[in-house]
C-alpha cells in the first residue's frame, strides 16, 4: 500500500489497534517526505497531558526513502509499538537513508505533557537516515520501555535520549553498526541498559553518556 499523506491518530476515548496481517504481508511504503505514522492530541493547549491513550501499532512494515520520521509519538500515553519493521530503504538494491531525522520519535511541544507509558517491543529499525529512536523534544518522556527489538544501520546513532527522560528501560535488544553511538544519552533520570547487544564496527562508542548541559544531567543510570 503506497501512501504520501501522513497517516494520523489522534485523540480518542477508547482503545484503538491498528494491526496488520504480519511484517512481511502488510506492506505500507510512504512516499512523501514528512513523517509517516504520527499519533498525537488533538488539543492545542499547554494543559493537555497524556490526552490519547490505548493506542497499538503491530505487525506491519513501514517503509520509505523520503520521509523524515517513520512513526511519531507527541504527547501521548499508553502507546504500544510492536512486532513492527521500519526500513529506510524499499529494497535490499536501496542504499538506504530513508526517515532522515528517526523511525521513531517521542516528543511534543508542551513541558508540562508526557509522552508516557510507551512499549517498543519487537521491532526492527534498519538503514534509517537519522536515528532509530529518538526523543529531543522539550516534552517529558516517562516509563519507556524498548525490548527484545533490533536497530541496525542507522546513520546517526541507535537510539537517542537527548531530553529529559524517567523510567526508561532499554533491555535486550541488538544495537548494531550505527553511525553514532549506539546508544547516546544526554539528558536521563533514570535509565536502566541491561541484558543488549552491542556491535560497533565504526561507532564511537557503544554507550554514549554526555549531559546536554548542567541544567540537564544525567543521573541515576544502571548499566
């Protein structure tokens, strides 16, 4: 299924699945240049927190060598993402770089509202042209969790803290040949890296523990 306009959620009262047959079988390939899948709210005021909830995105492949995110969480709660494939590439012949800025972005503009509850589980992020997972935005982002997936090939680094983040738990998961660190973290209270696979052929560093500034630390972190 071909598809330029971003493909949105927003706001809902109740629960809602957006679930394909398998990640080989359901086939989305964006072509336009923007982001992908975006699932937000749909109030514009600065009181609004974690205002959609119960959202699932499963077994599908997204794919695309234009777009600037594949799928993007802004200040939502209770976000499922799994047995998912993000390609930057739309064949194996395809050098890849597509999603230029992250497969997946947590974010949002209101500091008051989290991006929370997020689950990033089976999924795989290869040959991205930013990073595989990146949250940079003012929003707080608490009670990450990324599991048992794969980020492989990214032309930035792996995945990507670079703003103020709670409760994270990064566990076993293969972070492998990014461009950047696998892994780079420069504002986190709270972060737990254990039981992941690291392969660094031209990376930096595997782990990249670097505070923004004093006013951002990085604090309480398990390895």
């Amino acid at each position: 299924y071909r598809f330029s306009n971003t493909l949105r959620f927003t706001q809902t009262p109740g629960r809602v699945t957006f679930k394909g047959a398998s990640k080989s079988c359901t086939i989305l390939q964006y072509t336009g240049t923007g982001i992908g899948i975006l699932v937000d709210s749909l109030s514009s005021s600065s009181n609004a927190s974690n205002s959609l909830t119960g959202i699932v995105l499963e077994d599908f492949m997204l794919r695309s060598n234009t777009g600037s995110h594949a799928i993007s969480l802004r200040e939502v709660g209770a976000v499922d993402v799994k047995n998912v494939l993000i390609l930057g590439q739309l064949n194996d012949a395809d050098p890849g770089g597509g999603w230029k800025e992250a497969g997946i972005s947590l974010g949002g503009t209101y500091a008051c509202c989290n991006a929370s509850e997020v689950h990033i589980d089976h999924v795989n992020i290869r040959y991205i042209g930013g990073a595989g997972i990146k949250s940079d935005e003012i929003n707080n982002k608490h009670r990450v969790w990324i599991t048992s997936s794969q980020v492989e090939g990214c032309a930035k680094s792996g995945i990507t803290v670079a703003s103020s983040g709670g409760a994270w738990d990064i566990t076993g998961n293969t972070i492998e040949g990014n461009g950047l660190a696998e892994i780079s973290v420069a504002h986190a209270v709270g972060l737990n890296i254990s039981g992941n696979y690291f392969e660094t052929p031209w990376a930096p560093s595997s782990i990249l523990l670097v505070p923004a500034a004093a006013s951002t630390p990085v604090s309480d972190v398990t390895i």
